[in-house]
C-alpha cells in the first residue's frame, strides 16, 4: 500500500497513553493530525511535543486530534507526558508496524553510523480517514503552525 495526499489512511491499533488499545479508525468524523517522531526526551522531539501542546486547543477547535506515534514504550511515553504536560495520546509502536505503514521506517545516518528509526513525519487525516496533507523529513521549526494553518484552510 502506497501511502499519499488522497489515499486512505492505513488503519492501525497501538496501545496508547491513555490505557487503551486505540485505532486510527476511531476517530472518524475528526481531523487527525498524525505525528510520527523518533525518540521522546530528545531534544527535537520535545520541541515538536511541546509546540503541538501549545496549540492543543487551536486543533481541539478545528475539530481535531492529534496522536504522536513513537518506537517508545509506554512506560516512557507516560514519562514524557507527565514531565511536559502533553494534552494529546501518544502511541508505542514498538514493533514499528505502524511506521512500517506509513513508510517512516527508513536507514538513517548518524556519526557515521547507520540504524532504522523513524523519519520525522506527520500527516493530517479528513474526517473520513483519507490523507489530505504529508509532511515528510519534517522540520521541527514552525512545522506546527504550517499543519494547523493547512487545517484551517482546508479542513475547516
């Protein structure tokens, strides 16, 4: 399954940070903003963390939720909500299925190394579960406000 702009979102159930076993598919007639990133507490992926908790209740008023998707495991995701105060679910994906999914699973490069992980991607989701919008290799600075903006002009 190819994912892009127009396609449906592939569906996928993850336990979440909210106890609960959650499927994309669950949020049907909301937007979602789906934010895959690759390791909580680091430094980047606190930043994207804490610019979507900022702007929680603008997406909360556009009608949309937002769910960041992790290799981490709950334990860890339950440490990174309490320490930032994060409003929204985050999902283990452990067995990155759900990357897998999405083709965010890549190689990467770092000090000369090379690992699978995940590539810094979101995607917002219609109401009716199809892919309206894909940011890929994002960049944390100001990524937020672009995928609201994008929201607000075209899912509102």
């Amino acid at each position: 399954m190819t994912v892009e702009t127009g396609t449906k979102a592939p569906d996928f159930k993850l336990p979440a940070s909210n106890g609960e076993n959650v499927q994309l598919s669950d949020f049907k007639g909301k937007n979602v903003v789906l934010y895959f990133y690759p390791k909580d507490m680091t430094p980047g992926c606190t930043t994207q963390a804490c610019d979507f908790r900022d702007m929680h209740g603008d997406f909360e008023e556009q009608n949309t939720v937002i769910i960041g998707v992790s290799p981490d495991p709950l334990a860890r995701h339950d440490k990174f909500i309490e320490k930032y105060g994060l409003p929204f679910l985050l999902v283990a994906d452990e067995d990155h299925k759900a990357a897998e999914l999405y083709d965010v699973w890549k190689l990467k490069k770092n000090f000369g190394k090379e690992y699978m992980g995940i590539e810094r991607s979101t995607f917002i989701i219609d109401k009716e579960g199809v892919i309206q919008k894909e940011y890929r290799k994002v960049r944390v600075k100001d990524h937020v406000q672009d995928a609201l903006a994008f929201i607000k002009e075209n899912l509102s």
